[in-house]
C-alpha cells in the first residue's frame, strides 16, 4: 500500500468527528431512556403537579379567604413552570403522557378527581380549610419524594431538576402551613 494511501486512512481513523455527528450523538444521550427509579419519580412528580394545579385552579375561583385565593393562584403559576420543566426532562427521556416503562398516565388520579370533587361540594371557610389541609399533605408528601431523588436518582439531570424544584416546594409548604394555622386547617 503506498504511504499516502495509509497516511489518508491513518488521518480520517483519528480525525475528530465532525460537529454535527457529535451533536447527533449528544441528541441521542438526551434522549436516552432512565432508569426505573427516575422514571417513576418523573411521571409521579408530573401526575401530583398536574393535580395541584387543577385542585389551585378550583381553590383560586371558590375560596372565600383572600390569602387562600392568593395562594391557590401561587401554586398554580409555580406548578405550571415546574410541570413544564418535569414534562420537558420526560419527553426527553422518551416518556410518554399516556405511561411508560410501567408508569400511570400522565394526568391526575383518580384519587386526585376525587378529592377535587369533595372539594367542589365543600363552600366558605369550610371549602378554604380543606384545601389548605390538602395542600400541607400533598406538599409533606412531595417534598419527600423530591429529596429522595435528589438525594438517590441516578440520572443527574432528574436529580438536579428535583433539587431545584424543592424551595419552591418547601416554601409552598410554609405558605400553607401558615395559613393553616391561622385558619384552623393545620
């Protein structure tokens, strides 16, 4: 073989790729699946942010409370971004809105339906006090679990969207905590 023949092959075998085959690559790592325990977190994260948004929706046209209306109106506008992002990270991921690898669908439970429908029947300060009440669960429960994924999640993009999203999460929660105790509801 004559050397400028093997020179040339030498060259291309050791020449850097080009930009667009690595940005196709790095697309491709993007997209690439998670593991089981981030997956769940992520559709278990969207599923209870898209109820929380719902049951502020409902709470921001019926409380009677100014301060509750104001802190339906909250959450609502803080969950939507972080659902945004949380959808984002699992389309990425090749997660599906109607389940994947295991995970619900995701959209609010049933459970989710049915306490917005006991709500719905509830009106004044009644209506008011069991919001609150559902928000300081739903937030104790998800503040749990995003510290557990960031504390554990394999995924390193799952574990810092966890991260960022919990002050957020844990000043909804002393929102709620504090009107709750100046409402009966904690």
């Amino acid at each position: 073989m004559p050397k400028s023949a093997l020179a040339l092959i030498l060259f291309v075998s050791v020449a850097p790729l080009p930009a667009n085959i690595i940005t196709i690559r790095s697309a491709l790592a993007d997209q690439a699946e998670l593991p089981g325990a981030d997956t769940q977190f992520l559709a278990k994260a969207i599923v209870s942010g898209k109820g929380e948004v719902e049951l502020g929706q409902l709470a921001a046209s019926r409380a009677t409370s100014p301060e509750v209306k104001q802190f339906a109106e909250h959450i609502v506008k803080d969950h939507t971004a972080m659902n945004a992002k949380l959808m984002e990270s699992a389309q990425r991921h090749k997660i599906k809105p109607e389940g994947t690898y295991g995970t619900p669908p995701l959209q609010p439970t049933r459970g989710s339906q049915m306490t917005k429908e006991q709500l719905e029947k509830l009106s004044g300060a009644e209506f008011d006090k069991a919001f609150i009440q559902r928000m300081i669960q739903d937030h104790e429960r998800d503040i749990a679990a995003f510290q557990e994924e960031a504390k554990n999640g394999k995924d390193s993009e799952t574990r810092d969207l966890a991260s960022s999203s919990l002050p957020t999460l844990q000043e909804h929660l002393k929102q709620a905590r504090s009107i709750g105790s100046r409402t009966g509801s904690s």
